[in-house]
C-alpha cells in the first residue's frame, strides 16, 4: 500500500473515548468516527452539509458534531488500546469527495486493519467496481454509500444536479447494486435523511425498496446547520421522525413490509399489526435506538442532548416510552 495522509479527522465524541482529548460525553459513541483529512472543502454541493464545496460553515463539521485533527499514528495506538479494552465496536472512516479519495480510505483502512482486528465502515461516494474491490481487500467489512433523499426530484435538488452538484440518483442505485456484489447482501449500508421534504409515504417505500436491494438504510433526521443552503429549513416534525423509525424497523426485520401499510394523504396510518403487538415492540424501545452498520450508536449526531432526541444512543427509559407512544399517535392509528 503506497503512503497516505497522516492526519485525520475524529469526532468530539469519539476523541473523548480514545482519549486524545478531555472531556466528558454522557453517551459514549461504541463506533470511532473518522473523517478524511484535507485542506479545503468537499467536491459536492449538497444543501444540507457544513463539508459542502459552496458552505460558509465551519469546515471542522459535519452535521452538528466538530472533527478536530490528529495524527493518524496516535489514532491508530489509541484504536489499538481502546478495541483492546473492549471499549468500541467499530470504526467508521466518512470520506469527502475529492481526487483520489479512495486511495486515502484504503491507507487508512489498511493502516487501521494492520493495527488492531477491529470491524471497519467505510462511508463513501460511488465508487467503481475495482475501487470497491481494493477497499474489501484491505480488509473493509462493510460500506455505506447515502442516498440521502427518499426520491429522486429531492435527490437532484439537495445533492445533485440542481444545486450544482456531481451526483445523480441513477448512479449511486448503481453504485449500492455493485458494492452488494463486492460486499455482500446485508454488509452495504445507505443514509435517508428524514425531513427533506419527503411524504411519509415515500420513505416507507423507499426503506423497502433499499431492503429488497439487499441494502440496510439508516435514518438520520435532517439538522439545520448554519452556513449551508439549508440552514433555515426545519428539523422534521417527532411524530413524523417516531413513525418513521417503527415502520423503519418492522420493514428491516422482515416484520411486515410497505405494502401492509396504510397511508392517508401520503402520511402513514397503518402499519399492518394489531394493537397489542404494535404497542409490545414500541414498548421494547429498540425501533428507536440509532440505526445504522452493527456497533453504531452515533450519539446525538442530529440532536441537541438536551432534546428533543430523535436517536437514542442508548435504550429508552420508560418515561421517554410512554413520550415516544404518545409521539406517535397510537390512539388515531387503524388496526
């Protein structure tokens, strides 16, 4: 493997935990999160992201969380010590776009692969097939490649061509079907972001259209960070976000799928399952913890700790259960 950079970003959160800076966290992140390191912004122009080429944010964020620099080697040791210890569960390396990009991920990736046994995420742009192939052959387990919107017209207007950026939704559904080919069904990963002007309905489809794709989508709630195009825009409503998150875990459980729900004017109503059992699985907390590759906690990556939470780093307790019950309108849904 040719030389690589020797610096790299690291979250707040996860610089804490290895202990490269002091601080106090009141949710540990299980998964490091790295950010490729550069001088400058990202290539892309999405409306929704600090890193974007025409932001005027701060250009050591991403969504609401600061990425301070290291050394790679003092991140490498402190991964060593830290998966040693059986403090984390994996680590994430989030790339920019930006000539040669991939080269970077694979040094890193391999860099950290030579250090410790650690699972490795990689999130990325589309890549190409022989790409993709170098990234599993240095020992990537799994890769991540967003979509970010449900729908292609909001794909064009937050990530692509409308506000003059590379991406275009036909090539990153290209890009998903060929890393489940190099990577495995199950080990790919997609981001939507709720909020971006979506109906209920069409993210419902489009988390199961990812899953028939063999595709696992997260869902991150869109965050309003000043400095980017959509810095006035709204966070999306809780109610939304809650039934977002339990169709979002009927549907990659094999519980039920799209077509055993109901919607009313584009919002959903039904999710095919009796009271009972609908209430059983609310109750148990897990639709609401964060979602995303094995180990990823991410918290409060698009939320203020203080509330409202739309992705709980940690189980509910049982007073944010009976919140979360009410959030979602149990009462008005058909059985």
């Amino acid at each position: 493997m040719e030389s690589g950079p020797e610096k790299v970003r690291v979250s707040i959160g996860s610089a804490i935990v290895l202990g490269l800076v002091r601080g106090v966290v009141s949710a540990e992140p299980t998964t490091i999160y790295l950010l490729t390191y550069r001088e400058g912004r990202c290539s892309a122009n999405c409306a929704f992201c600090p890193q974007a080429r025409e932001s005027t944010a701060r250009t050591d964020m991403l969504s609401r969380v600061i990425w301070p620099d290291f050394k790679l080697e003092d991140v490498l040791s402190c991964i060593k010590r830290a998966f040693g210890d059986g403090r984390i569960k994996r680590v994430c390396i989030q790339a920019l776009n930006y000539p040669g990009v991939h080269r970077n991920v694979a040094y890193l990736a391999s860099r950290i692969r030579s250090t410790a046994d650690v699972p490795i995420s990689v999130s990325c742009q589309p890549l190409n097939r022989e790409d993709m192939t170098e990234l599993y052959m240095v020992g990537v387990e799994r890769v991540s490649i967003a979509l970010d919107a449900a729908t292609e017209d909001i794909f064009s207007r937050v990530k692509g061509e409308l506000v003059g950026g590379p991406y275009r939704w036909s090539t990153h559904i290209n890009a998903l079907r060929i890393a489940v080919e190099v990577f495995g069904r199950g080990n790919v990963t997609t981001h939507l972001i709720v909020g971006l002007g979506e109906s209920e309905e069409d993210l419902v489809a489009t988390i199961q259209r990812c899953m028939d794709l063999g595709v696992f989508p997260a869902l991150f709630a869109f965050t309003p960070i000043p400095g980017t195009k959509m810095a006035d825009k709204s966070r999306p409503p809780i109610d939304y976000y809650r039934r977002a998150q339990l169709a979002h875990y009927l549907i990659t459980r094999g519980i039920k799928r799209y077509e055993d729900m109901e919607f009313k004017g584009g919002r959903l109503v039904g999710f095919g399952l009796q009271r009972e059992s609908l209430e059983r699985i609310i109750m148990s907390g897990e639709p609401f913890l964060t979602s995303g590759c094995p180990g990823c906690n991410r918290p409060y990556y698009n939320e203020d700790p203080r509330g409202p939470i739309y992705n709980y780093p940690r189980k509910p307790t049982p007073n944010e259960l009976m919140e979360i019950m009410r959030q979602i309108g149990i009462p008005a849904l058909k059985q």
